[in-house]
C-alpha cells in the first residue's frame, strides 16, 4: 500500500505513545539508574558505572542460567514448530468437527501460567499423578524432584502441551489462506503430497512461520512460572531459566544494581535475536511487494 | 513394469491390472482419512489427558486423592467447589482478575486502534523505529520490570488496584494490538477511506462506522489475544497487588499451608480458571481460522 506522508498521523499515536512511555520507558530508565550505581539506603549511593555490569557478565551463575536458557529455547522450538505444522495439516477443515477441534487445540492456551505449572505437577507427581504413576508402575524410577533428565523432559512436554497449539493455529489460519485453485493445480500436475506440501504450503506458511517463532521464542526466554510451579528451579538449579534466576535475585536478595544491570543485559539479548527476527520480516514482505508489482 | 507400449493383447492386460494396483496403493483415501484422524485423535487426548486428570480431582475429597489412585472420582463431590464458592477470599480472586483484564483489554483497544489506523495508512517522521520501539516492549521480560513497577505504582498510589494491573499488562498488550490490527487495517483497500472522505463522512464517523466494522474478525482476534495475555500473566500482577485486587493465580499460593497441600481445592481453582477460556473461544471461533493468521497470509 502507497502511503501517504502525513505528520498529523501522531496525533492519532499519541495516546497510545503515552500510555506505554508511562509503562515502559518510567520503569526502564529506573532500571538503567539502578544498574550504574550502588544503593546502600535512600541518601547514600555510589556511581559505579560499568562495574555491575561486568561482574554480571562473569557470574558463573547466570552464565549456566544463559545456557540452560539457550538449550531449552532451541529444543522447544525444533519440536514445537514441526509438530504445529503438522497438526495444522491434520486439522478438519469444515463443519462441527472443525470447531470442535479448534476449540481444544485453543484451550492450554488459555490456561494460566502458574496453573498449567499446577496441571502438570498434579499429572506427573509420583503418588497422585496418572503420568508419574504410570511410569512408576512401567518400573521406571521417574521423579522430577531428584533426577534433572526427568524434570528437563518434563517441562519440555509440559511447554510442548502448552505452545504447540500456537504453531498449529497460526499455520491453521496460514494454510486456510490457500486458494482451492492451488491444489487442482496440483491434482491435474499429479504431484505427490509431499510437493504438494514442499511447493505449496510450505512456500504460504513462512510468514505465520516466522511470526510463531518469533513469539515462541520471545516468551520461551521469558518463561518463570510454568518452571517455578512445577519444579521450583530445581532439582539443584537443573530448571532455573533466566527470569527465574533474575526474581530471586531481585526480589529475593535485593541487590539492585547488580540484577538491574543483568537485566538490561537479559533485555538486550532478546532485543537482538528479536531485532534479527523483525528485519528478516520485512525483507521477506518487501520481496513479496517487489515480486506482486 | 515398463512403460512401453504393449504388444499382444495379453500384455495390454497384465499392464493394465498393473496400473490399477498401482492406483490402488497410492490413493487409498479410506485408509489414509483414518490415520489422519487417528493421529488427530491422539493429539488431542494428549491435550485432554492432564485437564482430565485435573478435573478428576477437583470432584476427589483429599482423602481419595491421597489415597488409592482412581482413574474417576468414586465418592463424587462438589465440596471443593462449594469451598471456593463459599469464601470470599477465592472468588473475588476471579473477579479481581477478570475486572483487570476487561480492563485492559478495553484500555489497549482505544489507544490501539487510532494508532494502528496511523502506522497502516500514514508515513511520518520516525514511523518504522517508533512501531520496532513499540515492538521491544513485546520482548521486555516483565522480571525485568518487576521492582520498578512495584516502586512506580506504590509513589504514584495505585499499588493494589485493578487499574495498576491493568496499565502493567498494556506494556504487552498495547504493542500486540497495534501490530495485530495494523495487518488487518492493511488489509482494507485504501479506496474505501477516501470515497468514504468524499462522501462527506468526518473521520470520526468513517473509523466507527464503516471501518471497524470492515476488519471485525481482526477486531475479535486482537480481542482474544488480548484476554489471553492478560488473563494468564502471574508475575506482574502478583507483584501490583497484595489483599485489595489480588488475582486468582496468588490467590491459588494459598492451597499450600502448613499442614500439607490442599489438592482438592487446588484442582479446582484450576478447573475453574480454564472456564473463562473456553467461553472466550467459544465466541471468537468462527473468527479463529482466517484471523489467527494476524492479517499476514
């Protein structure tokens, strides 16, 4: 769409500019306060200037959270995306079944945070569980409380359960797109299901793709209290993630400055891979304009 | 099997029951429609089978839960249920949560629609780095947030209201909506805005009355979006509140006592957070399938 240049429009984004600057750029200019100096009591504080930073940069803590951080990001994703596509290629497409079908692939969506931490506690504990219990009685020793393979498979599945109707829904709604016209095209061609797939949805699908990956991946980073009703962070610190590690330090300990510095650094990093995610979505839709004229 | 044209009438045959095999392997869609629905179907009991086991227990008394496991409730009983019913503390909880939601949800809806119209038909000084900027407050994770939010609410007294809840989910919220409604707002041709300018209709009136209605399934999505991410936020309300406007989800904190976990009411605090999803669903699903897709096919 050719738009036209007009200043006036900021009128119409002033509202809205104001309402988040208040919840937005207030808080954040709290924190980069923080994370620069040293906060004894309200009179007394020191400028450091980078020195919470680096400390927070070479904290073996934080350094292992950052991992863990990246390894589960990375599993979820390479499970969630293929699974959601394929479960939006099985999905009925027409009458009650189709609502039925979306209608409960929608619902852990919907579910909150902490309750679906809650759901899943109750399904896998050992003695009142039907998962944990059916695993004991298989003869395998499964117990989230003491063995990190089992609490890390675990939150894997329970964020799979979680998310993965995020993926099937947008590629759902992506696939719908297509115009019948495209598959007797393809019917006449004899193509096999597989082209069919390769060359025809797949190809219509990489704009609701790269959206899903980027929500998936920005709300896996932050991900507390699925984790933190489930496993508490442990065993050890086995499940502790980034926003985990980041409330306990500055809610739990107090320490300001240095966790407003680790929080800037938290924010950066997903502003970056984000950042990488958003001009990839533009080119993308800047191809597309090019190709259509 | 060669393809090459057949000689004697015998091989015409033999050719011919070859290809029909052929077909026969490959199509096949009686078969092929039941795996499909078979997969389907297992999915979704891996969907169903841990809200099952909740609602399971929510109808145990905690003595059958801790006890025997059963696969369905033996002594079947509403009493956990009546004891969130029956105290005050339980289901303000739910209505503290759902009035923040509305809340916000109406909140991010009327600043979210004229500055999505804005970035979808207008360029201006700074347009593409104000909706990234817009875009990053998306990304913030709200731990980042949670101890200047809490001093930020407490100076400007608004510590323990709906409102303070409500304006703290509009850091996600309002970016959401903006970038949801903005690809459907695209979609609508700009031919439709300037006949209707023509016509003689003020702005105003044209946004209301002949523009909102040309993107509803956008509108109902946004809405859905929006209801979710506020609905299932725990950190940032929990922080915003203490007894006044606490949400469901701290509410729930208080099964654990002293004397064990109450499981029962547990589950059932649970069950009953699920409903006000599945009505949400229920009323948007018509819109779900093209709208899911944010505008953007």
């Amino acid at each position: 769409m050719n738009k036209v240049y007009n200043n006036r429009a900021w009128w119409l984004i002033l509202p809205m500019l104001l309402l988040v600057a208040f919840s937005a750029i207030i808080p954040l200019m709290t924190v980069v306060n923080y994370s620069v100096q040293d906060v004894f009591d309200a009179q007394t504080r020191y400028f450091t200037g980078t020195e919470w930073f680096v400390q927070m940069l070479n904290d073996p803590v934080l350094q292992s959270a950052l991992l863990r951080q990246f390894a589960f990001s990375l599993t979820i994703l390479a499970i969630e995306v293929p699974l959601g596509i394929g479960i939006a290629l099985l999905m009925p497409k027409r009458g009650w079944r189709a609502s039925a079908v979306l209608i409960l692939v929608t619902l852990p969506l919907l579910i909150p945070w902490n309750v679906v931490g809650s759901i899943w506690q109750l399904f896998t504990r050992g003695d009142i569980g039907l998962m944990g219990w059916s695993l004991r009685e298989l003869g395998y020793g499964y117990n989230i409380t003491s063995s990190p393979l089992d609490a890390w498979v675990t939150i894997i599945i329970m964020d799979v359960w979680h998310w993965t109707p995020l993926i099937a829904l947008l590629c759902y709604s992506g696939l719908r797109a297509i115009p019948e016209a495209y598959y007797q095209a393809a019917r006449i061609d004899r193509a096999s299901r597989w082209s069919v797939f390769r060359y025809i949805q797949l190809p219509k699908l990489t704009n609701v793709l790269v959206i899903g990956i980027l929500l998936r991946f920005m709300h896996s980073f932050m991900i507390y209290a699925e984790p933190f009703v489930l496993t508490g962070g442990g065993p050890g610190s086995s499940t502790t993630f980034l926003s985990q590690s980041l409330a306990i330090m500055a809610t739990g300990q107090f320490d300001v400055g240095p966790s407003a510095a680790f929080s800037l650094i938290y924010f950066l990093i997903i502003l970056l891979v984000s950042w990488v995610f958003y001009t990839a979505i533009m080119n993308m839709q800047k191809d597309k304009q090019s190709g259509e004229a | 099997m060669s393809d090459s044209m057949p000689t004697t009438p015998d091989a015409v045959r033999t050719q011919a029951a070859a290809a029909d095999a052929r077909r026969r392997r490959k199509a096949r869609p009686q078969t092929r429609r039941w795996r499909r629905g078979l997969l389907m179907a297992a999915y979704i009991v891996f969907v169903l089978l841990p809200i099952y086991w909740l609602l399971n227990l929510s109808f145990q008394t905690n003595n059958e839960i801790l006890g025997e496991l059963t696969l369905w409730p033996q002594n079947f009983t509403l009493g956990n249920y009546a004891n969130i019913f029956s105290d005050a503390n339980w289901y303000m909880g739910y209505v503290n949560s759902i009035a923040y939601v509305l809340m916000n949800m109406a909140i991010s809806m009327v600043v979210a629609l004229p500055a999505a119209y804005a970035f979808s038909r207008y360029k201006f000084i700074g347009d593409k780095h104000l909706f990234f900027w817009l875009l990053t407050n998306m990304m913030a994770p709200p731990a980042v947030f949670l101890l200047p939010y809490f001093q930020l609410y407490y100076t400007v007294g608004l510590f323990d209201t709906h409102v303070a809840v409500a304006l703290a989910h509009c850091l996600f919220n309002i970016p959401l909506a903006v970038w949801i409604l903005e690809g459907f707002m695209s979609g609508v041709p700009k031919e439709i805005d300037e006949t209707a300018f023509i016509d003689g209709y003020s702005f105003p009136r044209f946004f209301v009355r002949i523009f909102l209605p040309m993107i509803r399934s956008g509108i109902g999505v946004t809405l859905f979006f929006l209801f979710m991410f506020s609905w299932v936020e725990l950190l940032l309300a929990r922080t915003l509140t203490s007894t006044e406007a606490q949400p469901i989800a701290s509410v729930m904190t208080r099964t654990s006592t002293a004397s064990g976990i109450d499981w029962g009411t547990l589950s059932a605090a649970g069950v009953l957070t699920i409903v006000p999803g599945i009505l949400v669903v229920y009323f948007v699903r018509n819109h779900i399938a093209k709208g899911f897709a944010l505008g953007r096919t």
